[in-house]
C-alpha cells in the first residue's frame, strides 16, 4: 500500500502522519522535545533535537507495518521562523532563537518608533 506522509515540526514537537491515497489516516506518531528559556523572554530549542524527534516518529509509523519503500510523497511542515546559527561545516554554533523569543522586544520598539506600525 502506498501511503503520502506529512511531517510537522512545530515548536513543541514533531509529528509524522501517513495518510492513504484516498487521504484516509492510517498512522500517526509523535515525539515531544524540550524548549528552554536560560533568560526572561528568551526561547531557545536544539534543533538536534528536531531531526531525533522526526526520526523517530518515522521509525515509529515504519515499526507499525510501514516502509520508506511505501512512501509516494512526502509533505513538510514546521514551526514560523526561527535563527539557526550554523557554521562553516553545517555544525550548530547555538541553540535556535525561536520565533517566540522576546529579546529584542526594544529594537523592534525603536524601529516602529522610527518608521511607524506596519498596515
């Protein structure tokens, strides 16, 4: 049986949902990760973190009687815009800045001060 597979990496967690040609759900899988704030308003995840967390849910949906060799499509998903901090060899220099973060709450004061609010 062929199945479509959609991936949602979203902020608490990713989810890996296979579906059947007609869009029947057939399986669903769900791993949590941590989120920190080391500071007031700070919002930080590993995004180490995400790939474990998307892996395994897939290993999840393939140890319930599915293969990568069912997949016929794959649809992604994930959480708003986030700042990850990579190096020049693709490794991770910092823990992802979320979208919900607040440490710059004072720039972003400044500049609607300077240009006004957005329409």
């Amino acid at each position: 049986m062929h199945v479509i597979i959609g991936i949602d990496c979203s902020t608490t967690g990713s989810k890996a949902v296979a579906f059947a040609a007609d869009g029947t759900g057939v399986a669903e899988a769900r791993r949590r990760y941590d989120r920190s704030s080391p500071a007031p308003g700070w919002q930080e995840e590993d995004p180490d973190d995400w790939w474990t967390a998307t892996r395994t849910a897939l290993h999840e949906l393939w140890a319930r009687g599915h293969s990568a060799a069912d997949v016929a499509c794959v649809g992604l998903s994930g959480q708003m815009h986030s700042l990850v901090l990579l190096g020049e060899a693709g490794d991770l220099l910092a823990p992802a800045i979320l979208w919900s973060d607040q440490r710059t709450v004072a720039e972003c004061e400044e500049i609607t001060d300077r240009i006004g609010a957005s329409k």
